[in-house]
C-alpha cells in the first residue's frame, strides 16, 4: 500500500542564496556553512512545534477553528493521532529541520482511563521512534500539556485537590517516559495554569509549595530512568490566570533558588512571553544567561498592541541577533534549541503556509547569526562595554567588588573626590554601530 503523502507538491527545501527569488527556498539558511567554528545546522537547532504546526485550527479569542488538515480526516481519535505523525516526519524532513518538540496531548489522545491513555502515548512513541530511525529528526524536547483539560481548571501541580495533583503527576511520568525513549534532551514545564485568579480564595504560600513539590519529585524520577537531558521552566506571564508563579525570568530563578532546584533546571525563554511580561525578548534572555541558565529559547513574537499570546513567527531580524550574540558568547545551547512555538495567522490556512513561515523564521535567525558573529569580530561593542566599567576592575572599584570598602569608606572617598564627571551613554552611537554592521553583512 502506498504511503500517503501530506506536502505532495512540495519539495525539499533547499539553500538557493539571497539571490533566490523562489518563495520556497532558503535565502540565508545554509545548514553547512560554518560561523564560529560550527557549522548553522548545528549553532541553530531548529524544532518544530508539534501543537501548533500539526495540531493548530486558526483559533482565536473570536473565533474557533479555521484549517482544514488531511491528517485529521479520521474519525477515530488513535488512527487520527497515527496520520498526524506521519505528516509531521514528512513536514520536518521536507522542511530541513533536524529537531522537533511535543505536548503528550499533542501526540496522542486522552482515554477513558489513565490506562487507556498511557496505550495510546505508548503506540504513538512507538511509531515517532520508528520515524525518527528512518529520518535521522530527533526529538528536543517533550513536556505535558496540564492545561487543557476542564480537571485542571484550578491548576495541575498548583491545584487546591490532591487528586488532581496526583493526575498530574501521572502525565509528567508518562511524558518523561516518552521524551527518554524518544533520546529527547530536555524536558519543559510550561506552568499554564499554576497561578491563581483571585488571592481571596488562593494560599499562595502553600500552591508555590505544591509546585516545587512536584519539580522535585520530577527530578526524582528522571534519576530513577536515567534521564540524562536538563530540566526547564518557561516563564509565562499573564494568561490565563491573573498571575502566574512563573511569571518571567526573574521570578523563575528566585523560586528554584527558594526551593533548592537550581542545579537541576535552565529556563527556556519564549519571545512573547517576554513581552507579555513587559519585557523585550533581549531582556529575558539575558537576565536568565546571566544566571547562567539560558537552556533553551522558544522563537516566535507577538504583536504588542494585542494583549494575548500571538505567537507569530519570527521575523524581527533585531531580536534574531540579540539571540544569537547571547547564545554565541555562552558557547551555544547544550541541550536546548531553537524551538517554532508559533502559528500561522488566521487567514493563512494553505499548507504551503507552514512552509513559508518556518522558512522565514529560518532565515531570520541564520541572518541574526551571521551578524551576530560579525559584531563579536568587529568587536566595537564588547571593547564600549569592558571600557564602561573598567573602573570596577581596578583601585577603589575593584576594592569594593572584592569586599574590601564600607560605606564609611566610600563615604571618605568620595568626600576627597569632589562631583563626578557625567560620562555619555553613547546609545545612539552604539545603535549606529549595530546598523552599520549589518548592512555589510
């Protein structure tokens, strides 16, 4: 029997340079061309999201579903879960991408019974597995969806009834069980519901407490299977509960701080999380890289004059740069990538639609990490920097980052120094800089 193909029309999509005028070909995405001493493929580990790429309707807040998939033509829910992927292997290897991700929702559908269920996720992994021998795609990372179902209404980790956390649990077993046998190398915990609607009917003090009760039984138990990938948080702000315990990056490392998890998890930073945060995409990536837990970046944007979660796909080639100096100057993501957590708009319902925003996305962040490695040679940047602080690297500066000084110390010295000189910031300067280096790229 013929196997089905999904993307029939559709080629390969392959590397035609910037002169290319083929609307289904890469501009700057060379997989092979080496920056930094690796090669794109490997600096950039494009992922694709199963959730949204095969499992996405076109639903809005006004409006419910819009695509119409070939993969979701049967009627029962297994078979269904069976089509979508196989068309997502066909869309990853037709696309070029070497990674993908997945909720366990995603991939496999709800039973009448825990036991049901885990059969079917089992099927399922069976089957990505098979694909992933045939392919060469690996898995990046996977992570349970506790969000959607009406039981988790209150929260999952975070909800006030034991049992609810107990079902809970259960999926995040079941999809770290599925991320080891699939060699995935991280696993997410998106908090979508574990923050509270209202503080008058909320001990705060005790759900944070449930939460890291569960990263902490999660730790356990990757020890146990012998998970041997990195645990991540992704900050998420806003919606849909009045306020989420994992709010930004800031908020992430002060509760694993608090809770003694630090040396088990990384963030994973999503550009429009950050911005529903009131933050810029820069911000977040470096506030967690400064931490030194910067482990994996969901790649999308959102549309700041809307107040939900867009997640349009990339295209900001400013972002796309200030990503990759970040993730250049700590030496790359070990085990995280770059995953699409983004979804075509609306109106954009073609299949030929998917192809054309992740090759987009691709290309953005190819352009961003050429440039990227371009200002770390040019060097002008750094060398602003080193010189706007030398004076905490040497004399009384360097006496008070070493503990040395007091504040009657300082007092002293100050009182013999007289005004300071104001020194300019030199932004405009600097953002010339930047411009400048990417035109002659």
């Amino acid at each position: 029997m013929k196997k089905t193909s999904y993307f029939g029309e559709i080629k390969r999509i392959k590397y035609e340079g910037p002169d290319s005028d083929n609307p289904l070909a890469f501009k700057y995405y060379n997989p092979k061309r080496r920056i930094a001493g690796k090669t794109m493929e490997q600096h950039l580990k494009f992922a694709v999201a199963y959730w949204h790429t095969l499992k996405g309707t076109g639903g809005d807040p006004f409006g419910g579903p819009a695509y119409v998939r070939p993969w979701d033509a049967a009627t029962n829910p297994l078979d269904q879960a069976r089509q979508t992927m196989d068309a997502a292997f066909e869309f990853i290897t037709k696309l070029g991408a070497r990674y993908w991700c997945f909720h366990d929702r995603d991939i496999a559908p709800e039973g009448e019974s825990i036991a049901q269920t885990n059969k079917s996720l089992d099927t399922i992994v069976e089957q990505a597995a098979a694909l992933q021998k045939a392919t060469g795609v690996k898995l990046l990372w996977g992570t349970a969806n506790l969000f959607g179902h009406p039981r988790y209404t209150h929260g999952a980790a975070t909800n006030p009834d034991p049992l609810v956390f107990a079902y809970a649990a259960a999926q995040i077993r079941r999809a770290m069980d599925a991320t080891v046998a699939l060699g995935g190398t991280g696993y997410v915990f998106w908090g979508g519901r574990e923050g509270y609607a209202a503080l008058i009917n909320t001990d705060m003090k005790q759900e944070r407490r449930q939460f890291a009760r569960m990263l902490q039984m999660a730790v356990a138990y990757g020890q146990k299977i012998g998970f041997k990938g990195r645990f991540f948080i992704e900050p998420k702000p806003k919606e849909p509960t009045t306020h989420q315990y994992d709010f930004d990056a800031a908020t992430v490392l002060g509760f694993l701080r608090e809770f003694d998890l630090m040396d088990h998890f990384d963030i994973n930073i999503e550009a429009n999380h950050a911005t529903l945060a009131t933050h810029s995409f820069t911000h977040e990536l470096q506030v967690a890289a400064d931490a030194d837990k910067l482990g994996s970046i969901d790649i999308n944007r959102g549309d700041q004059t809307v107040g939900w979660d867009t997640d349009q796909f990339p295209t900001n080639l400013y972002d796309a740069i200030d990503a990759m100096r970040i993730v250049l100057k700590q030496g790359g993501l070990k085990y995280g990538g770059l995953n699409f957590d983004a979804k075509l708009r609306r109106g954009s319902f073609d299949l030929e639609d998917l192809f054309h925003a992740h090759i987009g996305g691709m290309d953005t962040f190819a352009r961003g990490l050429v440039i990227a490695d371009a200002l770390r040679k040019d060097k002008r940047l750094d060398q602003f920097l080193r010189q706007r602080y030398a004076g905490f690297r040497r004399g009384v500066g360097k006496d008070i980052m070493d503990g040395k000084m007091t504040l009657a110390k300082l007092e002293t010295y100050a009182a013999t120094k007289g005004e300071p000189q104001r020194i300019s910031g030199r932004v405009e300067m600097l953002e010339n800089i930047l411009n400048d280096v990417i035109t002659r790229q």
